[in-house]
C-alpha cells in the first residue's frame, strides 16, 4: 500500500485573494497564485516516494460565483506547475449533506480506494479545521499551517511554514516504522 499526502489548496496550494472576505478563494484563473514554497515542498515529498493530492471544498460552484471552466484553467495552472497525481473538488453548498464537504470524509475514501492507500501512514496539510477533524477520522496524521482558521479541533502538529512543514512530513514518513515500534 502506497502512503499520500492530501493537500486542502486555499490558503496552502494558493494564496487567498483580497477583498472584503479575509480567506477568499479566487475566482479566476488571474487571481490564482501559488503560495511560495508549495513546489519544493511538494517535490521533496514527491522524491521521498509519497503520493500528492488536493482535496478542496469549492461551494462557489453550487453558488453560482464560480465558473466551473474557471475552476478547471486554475487547476491547468496548478498541475502544470506542481507534481500533483490527482484533485477531488466538492462543488456542493456548506450545507448541503454531501459525504465529500470536509470534515466528512468522501473525497479522501475515494482517492484512497482508487490508489489504494495506507491511511495510517499519509498525512493531511491543510490551514482549516475541517481538514484536521477528517484527518483525525481517517487515521491520517494531521500537519497544519499555522491559521486562525484552525479551531480548536485536534491536530498532530502545527507549524508556522511550509519548509517545516515539509522538513516535518519527510522525517515521519522516513522513520513510520520505527515510530510506530514506540
């Protein structure tokens, strides 16, 4: 079995937009920038034999302020720039009662059947709540951004940069077996 890192893409893969919502998504491909240090981070993971995913919650589309061409020219951007094996969207409403809208779990069972993946030996990265809580209930190990989005939900670790975070991810997957001897 194959161990993955699943990546939440606002305010980690990309940089939020500005406006009068603090943690905007962008809305077009014009406004989607990578966030520094997302591609040496995702390579170092890459060459240390771990699997990338971006899992993400884009209710813009079930509102009607995204445009799904849109949505996918910024994931063009993204994959042409950044090693990544496979993106899961959610397009649905924050409170439509869908399995995939994190902190439900749908977009990570289906990548983990499809690629057939450790769960106890992947990690989640993400700046939010929701995704620590799915990774808690996945048995994935929880690396997070330092964010005021991050709640007060459990979490593995929380780290102030990417470059630790990465440092972080590469010396547990190194060492799982011997960790997992403690």
């Amino acid at each position: 079995m194959k161990s993955a890192v699943f990546f939440e893409r606002d305010g980690v893969i990309n940089a939020y937009t500005q406006g009068t919502e603090p943690h905007r998504s962008p809305e077009s491909v014009e406004a989607f920038t990578l966030c520094k240090g997302i591609a040496s981070l995702m390579k170092t993971l890459k060459e240390a034999g771990l699997l990338v995913f971006v899992t993400t919650h884009q209710p813009g589309l079930a509102q009607g302020s995204l445009d799904r061409r849109e949505l996918e020219r910024m994931h063009l951007v993204m994959k042409a720039k950044l090693p990544i094996d496979d993106v899961l969207i959610c397009p649905h409403e924050p409170s439509d009662p869908c399995p995939c809208a994190k902190p439900r779990t749908g977009l990570f069972k289906e990548l983990e059947h499809q690629y057939r993946l450790d769960m106890d030996h992947s990690f989640v990265v993400s700046d939010k709540w929701q995704d620590a809580a799915a990774a808690h209930t996945l048995g994935c190990i929880s690396v997070m951004l330092q964010s005021p989005l991050l709640g007060k939900v459990q979490r593995d670790y929380t780290l102030e940069s990417l470059e630790a975070i990465g440092e972080k991810i590469a010396y547990l997957h190194a060492n799982q077996s011997e960790l997992m001897l403690a």
